[in-house]
C-alpha cells in the first residue's frame, strides 16, 4: 500500500453522505491516484460496499476517463488476487464482477453522462433519438446560416414594429459596410448564456436591471452600493490615514513642534518636507472619505467631481531641497503615493461625474432600455430559429445535451429521484472548471445534496473563457463547515524541492483574493515532500545545478536585426544543448537518476500559433529533434490537392485548381506539357486550351499525338468524377477518388507517408461526420471548408508521435494542462495579456453576476455615452481575465518535475533603461503593497521580474542586454549563468556581441505579392493625404457606411458582376432585344440558383430588377453588341504578372524601386473584335449621374485599368487597342486614354 499522507487517508476515507466534500489539490498532488483509491475504497469497503455502477464519476477529459478505468480495474484485480489468496470466495467473486462492470460504469466526460441520460429518455423528453452531435465548426457554419436566414426575413418583414426595432439595432451595431457587426453581438451573447441552466431566464433577468434610470436602477443600488464600494474600501479605506499618519510621524521628528492637532492639509512642516505630494496625499485621503460615506448617485458624483477629478491632476514631485529627508526615504512614499493613486484612479474610473438631473439630461432611460430590449429581442428570436433549424436537420450540440439533461431532472421528479438513488456517491474531477449549467445538474441529481466528492484546484481553473466558473469552487470553499468538509492537499510528490521553492517565491508574491481568487498562503502553497530520498544528498544532486532559471533578455529598441522572439528561441535552443550535451540528470521514477532525453523537454507558450514554427526551425537547425501540434491541416500537401480537386470537380472552370491537379500526380502531367497547352491556346481559359488541344490539327507529331490523348484521358476522369457528384454522398466520393487516382497509395509510398495517410483518412472521417450531421452535397462541403479557413480556424491533423519518440514537445500552456515534465521552458513572458482589438462584439460587455453592459447612442444628435456600468463590467471582466492568466502561468510552471526554465524579452531604449526597470521592479517589490503591482501587470513579465528578483535563494536570475546581435553569434555564444545577490550586480556581466549589418532592411517593408486592388487604394490614399484632414471627436458617432446607402452596395456590385461573368451568351445571341429582358431575369434566377449569387441579396424584388435591367441595357448598348459579335471573348480572368517595386510604393528609396513583386488581379472582360484587336471592358455600379462625376470615376479607376492592360500584353504577346469602363448606374461607356 502506498505511503497516504494524513490529507489523503482522509480524503480517501472519509464517509460519504453525510455532506459533500470538496477536495481542494494543489498541482501534483496525487489527486487522481487518491480519486482512484476513494473508488475502491467505496467499493471494497466491508461495512458498506459501493458498487462501480452505483457511483457516479465525471472527469474533464475522455482521455481522464479512460485512464482512471484502467486504474480502477488494475486496482481492483489487485485486490482481487488478494482475496483468492485469502481464500475470500465471496469477495473474489464481487471484485471479478466490479471489474467486469467497470468498463461500462458511468465514469465519463459530463457530456457522455448528460449524453447517455438524454438518450435513455428521449420519449420523456420528445426528441428523436438519432439525433447527431455537431463539431464546433458545423455548429458555427449553421448559427451563420440562421443569422442569415433571420436577417433576410427581418429586411423583408411587414410587420412595423419588428421593423423598426431591426433597424434600431443595424443601425447602432453595425459594421460600416456591412451588417456582420449586429450578427457577432448576437453570436457573442448567445453563446455566452449558455452555460446558465435557464439562458433566456438570464437575459430577461439582467435587462430588467435597466428597468428605472441610472440612479434607482438595480445595478447602482445592489451592486455599486453594496459590493463594489467595498472592493475600493479594502484596499484604500484606511491606507492613506494609515501613511498620513506615518509621514507625520517622522516630519515631527524633524520638526518638533509640528501642531498635529490640524487637519493634515493644514501643516505647513509637511508641505515643507514632503512638497507638493503632502497636498495631493490628503486630497486622496478626502475622497476616499466622501466616497465610503456616499449612498446615492448624487453624492457619489459629487464625491468624485470635489475629490477624485483633482487626484487626476496629482502627481509626486520632487522633495524640496531643504528637506532633511533622505532621498531614499522620499522615493519610498513618493512609490507608496504613486501606485496607490494609480490603484484609486483605475478602481474609480467608471463612477459618474455630476449628479442624477445632469447625466440623465444626456442619457435618455426610455431609450436605454429599448436598446436593451431591443437585443434581448432578437437573441431570443435567433434562438428560437437556430433551435428549429437544429430540429430539422436532427442535430444537437454538446450544450443543447446538457441544458435537455438538466430539463429532464429539473421538470421531472420521479427521473431525479431515481437518478438520485441509483448513485450513492457523485465525484466531479477538475470541478473548478466546471460551469452553473453543470454544477446544476449534479446538485439536482445528488441526495439532498450530501453526497458529491468534489475534487479540484482554485489555482489552475483556466477555462473561463469557454464558460468555466471557478467563482463555483469558491463558493463551496468559502461554506461553513456544518455544509461541506473541506480537504487539503497541498504536498507535492512531483516536482524537486528547487522547482517547488521556485514557484512558491512567485505565487506568494502575487497570487491573492484579488489577483488569481486564491490567497497563497501557507495552505494554498506547494509543501516539499522533503523525505523523497533521491533528492538529498546524492553526487548527482550535488553535481547538477537544479536550480530555477529566468533569462531576462533585453533588446535594442533600435535593433532591427534579430527579433525578441527569435532570441528567445534560440536562448532555448542553446540551453537545451547545454543540458543534453552536460549529461544533465533526471530522476527515472525507479529510485535512479539517467541522462536527460529530449522527450524530458517541453517547451511552453501562451500560444504556439505565431512563433511556434520559429521555435521548431531553429531546434531543427541544432539538430534537436521536436515536435509541434500545429493546426495547420487545410496546409497540408495532400489535403490541399484534395480539396483542390474536390472543388474543380464542383466547377471545373477554374484555371489555378485546373492547372494544380494537372500539375499533381493525379494528372501527372509535366510543366512543359502544361506550357504547351497554354501556348496551343493563350487567349481561351485553361479548360478550353485542354478540351481543345490539337483538336483541329490532323498533322500531329508523336509527343502531339500522345498529350493530346492524354488531355482527352484527364477530361474523361473529370467528367465521370462529376458524375459520382449525382449519385455518391461527399465521403464516397473521396474515397473513390483516393482508389481511382491512386493518391492514396502514392502518398504513402513517400517520406512522411503515414502521416499524409492519416490525413486522408481524417478528411474522410471529417466528411463522412460533416454529412451525419445533416449537411449535404459537394457545394456545401465546399462552402463548409472555406468558411473554417475565413475564420483562421484551421483543424490539427493526424499525430502519429507519442512519448516513446524522442522529441522536444512545443505545446500551449493550455494543452499541456495534467501532465509533468522533467525539464520546463516557459516563453514569450512579455506577450501583453489583456491586448485584444476592439471590434464590434466588443461594444456589449458581459458578465455572468453583473449582466449586460452597453453604451448610450444618441443618433438624432450623433453622440455616445459610455455608461458607468458598462465600464465597470469590462474592467471586472479584465480583473477576472487577469486573475486566469496568472493561474494559466502558475499551471506552465507547475509541470516542471526536475527543472525550470523560463525565458523573458524585451525592447529598450539602451542598456541603461534595461538595468534601470530591473532595477525598479525589484525595488517596487520591496516597497509598494504586492496587490498593487500584481493588479497593474500587462504581461507575464510583470509578475516575474519583480516576484524573482527578491528571490535569488531559488532563482538564477540571468540579465542579458543585447544592442546588436546576429542569431549566429547568439546560438555559438556559452550563455553564462550569473547569479545576481544584489541590484547592482544585474548591471555587470553583459555580454559583448558582434555587430552585424543587414544590407537591405527596408525591403523587408516590400510585399513578395500584391493586387490591383491594393494599389488603387494606395493612389486614392496619396489623394486623401493631399487634401485636408477633418477630426472627428472620438465620441461623435455615424451610421454604418452601408446604413448610408440606398442598399448594401457592395452586394449589389458583386451580384451584377457574377451575373456577367456566368451569363450564357451563345444562347443571348440567337434572340432579339424584345426577348433580352425575360432571358437575364431567367439567368438571374439560375445563377443564383447555382450558388454564384447570395440569394438574401436578390430576394428584394426592387434590387433584382434593378440588376436585370442593368445588365438589359448592356446588352442593349453598342458595347453590348460588341461584345455579342466578337471574336472570342473572355470574362473574369485570373492573371499574376511581376511589376517593379515603386509601382506599389513610389516613395521607396533608389536601391528598392526595381524589386520584382507579384501583382494579381481578376479582369472583369476583355475580346477580341472583329479586326482581332483586343478590347478591355470593367464595368462598375459606382453611381454616377453627371458628367463630372463620371470623369470622377474614370480618374478612380484609371491606374487599375493600366494595369490590367499591362498585364494583358505582358501574358497576350499583344497590344490592347482600347481600355473601357461600363457605369451600370447611368448605363454608359467611359473611353480611358
């Protein structure tokens, strides 16, 4: 039996029933092995057996479901050896038998449990039970859908009410060219009430909280009032008497008879010692006064109008020189006054300035809570419609499971009761993660809720962001003991005492109530397990330095060499040679120590998407073996043929797709049969130039003969391949395309072939659930891909390595949650926590306890007003994301079992300013209260420098600076391990590096490609610049750009542009103009019937006229009739041509201007006439009724056209005789010079 501390034999065996118990354990506990040893104990127990199917266990996890089966099984056998030698028939007999059961017993994810409840009692609940669950991506693809769907119908409504109250919403959300910004509002709050057990409840709950005026609402009076005063008051209550007092106690020291009996403010000796910072001290201390006193909004205002609105004027200022204060002293209250006035400010900032009658004279009530009525309004109605498209299409997400789970129990008595008795005790894994929904449907469920076994850790609750609520585990912990046993476990069996010491010095510095919603105290603290016996006195542990270690890199601001990142990763490169290369010693887990692998190495970021790749090129350029779970499947060479082909077979006039399969082994042609076919035919599409090859020439040649038998040969394959589109679903059709091309094979047979094997595979799998999910047919599948990929949400493909390979792991701090490592990197520290771009969904805060915070638009004036309780809902949301990034890093630093490494960069100045903040930090650290610099950080750095360099017991603290610097010389250089006793020595000891030059550093600002687009807009740029600049207040608003035009332009642009680009005209040519009208509304109608217009567009009857009448008349034209008797003619054509560098930029200096970047571009139509000339036609819907404005437009699109013509010739080998624009809007012809 293994060696249970007291904690654990009392987590183990403490009786369950009585009243739930929450286990609160610390990382590397032994939590899983005592939730295991609880099973069996409850099973094996002689007085009162449990058996396995009468227990209830939910991990986070599948994979921590699986594991704890097999332990539960291995441990159960082992008793059950113990029996049979005990001769215990019984007992042997009950073991076999729980073993048996275990393998089904209800130890699963919560989403299995909620799953196989639901389904057992779908009658009860009314739903067909072959329902499918939803991926994530298909989840988003069909709320994008519904959003559409909603929003069509709401453009269309007749009912005036809806009506209004659509526009009112458009209006205020929008985005400028679109309406995409209302549909994220409504994306962001539905999926964030859905982790509540009664969503819609929430929304009509917290809009009611708008029901009176700012003044009596719900929000001032039971939250600012009652809670948030007392978040302030605990923190600067009684600080500032406390230091008034302090600074006149030694002012009286220098001056005797100081009258202490004034109010501070009052004494001239405190004005002389201290300077102006005794006057702002007081003012401080006033409004903190005026503010705890305060008890309705007037005087709230007024408190911060008197009081808070000159501390924004305060700042400290230099002791006056006759003072005999050291200076010393003077900076430790100057450091004091500064960051709690900071802290003051911050935690005010929200507060309304004047009173009631004056913020109501610009915030109309009425009007607010229409807003708000308003957005609840279409949530709800989204719901409603995204509900009955799911219903339709028979599907299901994992959150839609729950919520019917907890409807089943909640409306259902007699289901409860016989859940409630069927499990005699309930144990929750990782319950800080858990959310309200869940924890509902457990304490519904658990027998006068008595019986849970709740087992979790506050300090690595890290999911919040996807609905996690760690205030959960808080508020059990916080529950008097006659309601809940809380158990402890805080020794650490995993990591040495180095690493344990390490940690501890950074979470008791800054982890606390406020900042990580743990006090890290003794209890909370990671214990050593001191007595492990490899750790002591051993030559290995005398020989190794164990010792934890932080490269604090500093980086010229000037420096346009090296990045920070790319410095990190080569540190971490160099260090991990260093280590392998020293033989650095690992204990094996066996009582022996071994030389470290490279699968002892993980390296840890906040996120590996950026500079993850980085890392594993420069590892790989050591020669040190990784690996990294990159998301980047769609980039994959054999998906993106796949997928390539896939999409030609849905239109196989497409010439890049064309030429990519051809070009591939599955037409297996080579680049000089694909020239030749293109020099064969230069003006038609590619797909003609195969379908026509040589095909009116009998005089052939051998090789002629042979690739034009081989293009009909590739046509036929792509002809049946879109036969199957009728009659295979999406899944068989790529797995007959894997058998019929041979892909497949051929994949394998190459280097990596597994792994592109298992890729396929996965793309098969993907369809085959995509289609179970209700989707259906090749466009959609399509459709479904280019969506994921518009989103940069990108899949992972399939990982064939595992811990036997010996590799560095390169991992999120996220993914590398519940495992252990040897060896610890930790990188990018001084990424900035909380930077995210404000965006639409961003102009709606929201919180589960606070509700739903907006701002106040005046449209008939055209102002905003940012309103106290939205600002205070987004700083809670950012002191509660705070709070989760520093679990997030207490999480990285917690998987470290023999060392740690963390690896820190920054941009300064020169290396005075890099020892300078050093140094401050450190200093800070000594002097200011901690709350304050943890609360005030922006980047993980600001948590470490300050927290390790006042403990340089634990920490090798290593500072390098680095003015200039090539990664070589970095990579070659022996990095020295400077161990810093004091702050002065920090500035000794930086390295000296080699200069290094970069010849060419500004065309690292020249694009490798760019578009025609791009280039227009750069002229129109130069012309915006040349004329003068209007300002704009910041919170002066205006309508959406699209709400400003007669309807959504640009979707009407695209509209006549699609509808030109695939409008037969062979078929036009054999009318006459009476007919021309009836046969472009018929083409209307198929061409967006084929996918090629969005419906939602042309739905509106006056927009689909006015199209049909646009493109009437251009047929109608001169032009149109030109075009009608050409030659050959040709629309939408894809061209890359390279073009001299200036051409982008002109202010580009001489040695840049004739860099070669690739332009691209898609010309609307060009023909050739009857005299073979080549003609040019861009059509444009800009509106245009003068002739000034016309000649506006031309001059627009002037350079475009230019460009294009350039392009022609450069890829035609002929001239372009005239470049036309077709104004759709006045249905004229402007002639370009």
């Amino acid at each position: 039996m293994p060696n249970w501390t007291k904690e654990q034999e009392k987590a183990i065996y403490e009786p369950s029933g009585k009243k739930n118990i929450l286990v609160s354990a610390a990382a590397g506990s032994g939590k899983t092995a005592v939730l295991v040893e609880r099973i069996v104990n409850l099973i094996t127990n002689s007085e009162n057996p449990f058996p396995i199917d009468s227990i209830l266990v939910a991990t986070f996890t599948e994979a921590a479901a699986t594991e704890m089966k097999e332990r539960i099984i291995n441990r159960i056998n082992k008793s059950y050896r113990e029996a049979l030698e005990n001769g215990d028939i019984a007992q042997s007999k009950y073991l076999k038998e729980q073993m048996h059961l275990t393998a089904g017993a209800d130890i699963n994810t919560i989403d299995a449990f909620c799953l196989r409840v639901v389904k057992n009692n779908f009658h009860v609940l009314g739903i067909d039970p072959n329902f499918s669950i939803m991926d994530t991506n298909e989840d988003k693809m069909l709320i994008d859908d519904t959003l559409t769907d909603l929003f069509a119908a709401l453009y269309e409504t007749e009912n005036e009410e809806n009506k209004n109250r659509f526009q009112h919403l458009v209006t205020t959300y929008a985005s400028n060219r679109d309406d995409e910004g209302l549909k994220k509002v409504i994306r962001k709050l539905y999926n964030f009430i859905q982790s509540f057990p009664d969503p819609i409840k929430w929304l009509y709950d917290k809009a009611a909280m708008y029901d009176n005026n700012m003044s009596q609402s719900v929000w001032f009076k039971e939250i600012f009032l009652s809670v948030h005063k007392e978040n302030i008051l605990k923190h600067h209550g009684e600080f500032w008497d406390k230091l008034i007092k302090e600074m006149i106690g030694i002012v009286k020291k220098v001056y005797p008879d100081t009258d202490t009996s004034l109010p501070p403010v009052c004494i001239p000796e405190c004005e002389q010692y201290w300077g102006k910072m005794w006057e702002y001290i007081c003012i401080c201390a006033d409004s903190v006064k005026a503010l705890k006193s305060a008890e309705s909004f007037d005087e709230v205002g007024s408190a911060y109008d008197t009081y808070i609105a000159k501390t924004k004027l305060g700042t400290a200022v230099r002791a006056y020189k006759k003072a005999e204060s050291p200076i010393e002293e003077w900076q430790y209250y100057s450091n004091k006054y500064n960051s709690m006035r900071e802290d003051l400010l911050s935690s005010t900032s929200y507060l309304p300035n004047g009173t009631a009658e004056q913020f109501n004279k610009y915030v109309h009530s009425e009007e607010l809570k229409q807003t708000i009525d308003d957005i609840v309004w279409i949530t709800v109605l989204f719901s409603e419609l995204y509900e009955n498209a799911k219903a339709k299409k028979n599907v299901k997400t994992f959150s839609d499971i729950e919520h019917l789970a907890y409807r089943l129990f909640s409306e259902n008595e007699n289901i409860r009761n016989e859940y409630s008795l069927k499990y005699n005790e309930i144990l929750i894994d990782e319950y800080q993660d858990t959310n309200g929904l869940q924890d509902s449907i457990f304490t519904l469920i658990s027998r006068d809720n008595k019986n849970m076994f709740m087992v979790g850790d506050l300090k690595q609750s890290i999911y919040r962001f996807r609905g996690g609520d760690p205030t959960i585990f808080k508020k059990k912990y916080s529950l008097d003991s006659d309601e809940i046993e809380i158990i402890h476990l805080s020794q650490n069996f995993r990591s040495r005492m180095q690493v344990i010491d390490s940690i501890n010095d950074v979470f008791r510095f800054n982890m606390s109530q406020d900042v990580g919603d743990v006090d890290y105290n003794d209890t909370a603290a990671l214990q050593r397990e001191e007595s492990r016996e490899c750790y002591i006195n051993t030559a290995e542990n005398a020989r190794n330095d164990y010792k934890s270690e932080f490269y604090c890199i500093g980086k010229s601001k000037d420096s346009k060499e090296s990045s920070s990142d790319y410095l990190e990763a080569v540190t971490v490169a160099n260090r991990i040679k260093e280590l392998v290369d020293s033989h650095f010693k690992v204990y094996d887990g066996n009582g022996k120590y071994r030389d470290l692998k490279y699968s002892d190495i993980v390296v840890l970021m906040r996120s590996t998407k950026v500079n993850g790749e980085l890392l594993q090129e420069i590892l790989e350029s050591n020669n040190i073996p990784s690996f990294l779970q990159k998301e980047e499947y769609f980039e994959k060479r054999e998906i993106k043929l796949m997928l390539t082909l896939i999409s030609l077979i849905n239109n196989h006039i497409q010439d890049i797709p064309l030429v990519s399969v051809m070009r591939s082994p599955i037409g297996n042609f080579t680049e000089n049969e694909l020239s030749k076919i293109r020099l064969e035919n230069r003006a038609s599409s590619f797909y003609n130039a195969v379908k026509y090859y040589k095909s009116s020439s009998d005089d052939l040649t051998k090789e002629e003969q042979k690739l034009s038998k081989k293009c009909k040969s590739f046509l036929k394959d792509l002809d049946r391949w879109r036969g199957y589109v009728k009659m295979k679903s999406i899944s068989a059709l790529i797995w007959t395309l894997y058998e019929e091309t041979g892909f497949y094979d051929f994949m394998g047979a190459l280097e990596g072939g597994d792994e592109a094997q298992a890729n396929l595979k996965l793309l098969y799998e993907r369809a085959r659930k995509y289609e179970e999910s209700g989707f259906k047919g090749i466009f959609n599948f399509i459709r479904y891909i280019e969506r994921i990929e518009k989103r940069n949400e990108d899949l992972s493909g399939a990982q064939l390595i595992n811990e036997n390979h010996n590799v560095v792991r390169i991992m999120t701090i996220h993914k590398s949650k519940g495992l252990e490592f040897p060896v610890v990197f930790i990188m990018r520290t001084t990424k900035n926590m909380l930077a995210a771009k404000p965006t639409e969904e961003h102009r709606i805060q929201l919180h589960k306890d606070l509700g739903i915070g907006i701002d106040y638009i005046n449209y008939e004036n055209l102002y905003l007003k940012k309103l106290m309780f939205t600002k205070y809902i987004k700083r809670q949301n950012q002191s509660e994301t705070l709070s989760e990034e520093l679990r997030l890093l207490y999480v990285a630093m917690t998987r470290a079992k023999e060392k740690l490494i963390i690896v820190s960069s920054d941009k300064y100045k020169d290396e005075n300013e890099f020892n300078q903040k050093i140094q401050e930090a450190v200093y800070n650290a000594k002097t200011m209260p901690k709350y304050i610099i943890a609360s005030n950080a922006k980047k993980y750095s600001d948590w470490l420098i300050p927290s390790i360099g006042i403990s340089l017991n634990h920490w090798n603290f290593i500072p390098r600076f680095l003015a200039k610097t090539t990664v070589s010389d970095v990579i070659k250089e022996k990095q020295e391990t400077i161990k810093v006793k004091n702050i002065d020595e920090m500035r000794e000891k930086v390295q000296k590096l080699l200069e290094f030059h970069y010849e060419r550093p500004q065309s690292g600002n020249i694009p490798t490609k760019t578009s025609v687009t791009a280039i227009k807009e750069m002229a129109e740029e130069e012309l915006t610049r040349k004329s003068d600049i209007e300002y704009e207040p910041i919170y002066m608003i205006q309508k959406p750009d699209f709400m400003r035009t007669e309807k959504l332009g640009t979707q009407i642009g695209t509209a006549h542009h699609q509808l030109m680009a695939f409008f037969d005209i062979e078929k036009i040519k054999t009318l006459t103009e009476n007919n021309y009208a009836d046969f472009v509304a018929s083409e209307l109608v198929r061409v967006t019937n084929d996918g090629q217009i969005d419906s939602n567009v042309v739905s509106d009857k006056n927009i689909a006229d006015m199209i049909c009448k646009n493109v009437t008349s251009f047929w109608k034209s001169d032009m149109g009739k030109e075009v009608l008797s050409a030659k050959k003619v040709y629309r939408e054509s894809p061209f890359e041509i390279s073009i001299p560098a200036y051409e982008y930029d002109n202010t580009l200096p001489d040695e840049y201007r004739n860099e070669q970047i690739i332009l691209q571009g898609i010309i609307d139509l060009y023909f050739e006439d009857k005299n073979g000339d080549i003609i040019l036609v861009d059509y444009k819907t800009d509106k245009c009724t003068s002739k000034a404005e016309q000649l506006a437009v031309a001059k627009k699109y002037e350079k475009q056209l230019i460009l294009y013509a350039r392009a022609m010739e450069k890829i035609l080998k002929k001239s372009v005789k005239d470049k036309y624009l077709y104004l759709f809007s006045p249905q004229s012809v402007v002639k370009l010079d």
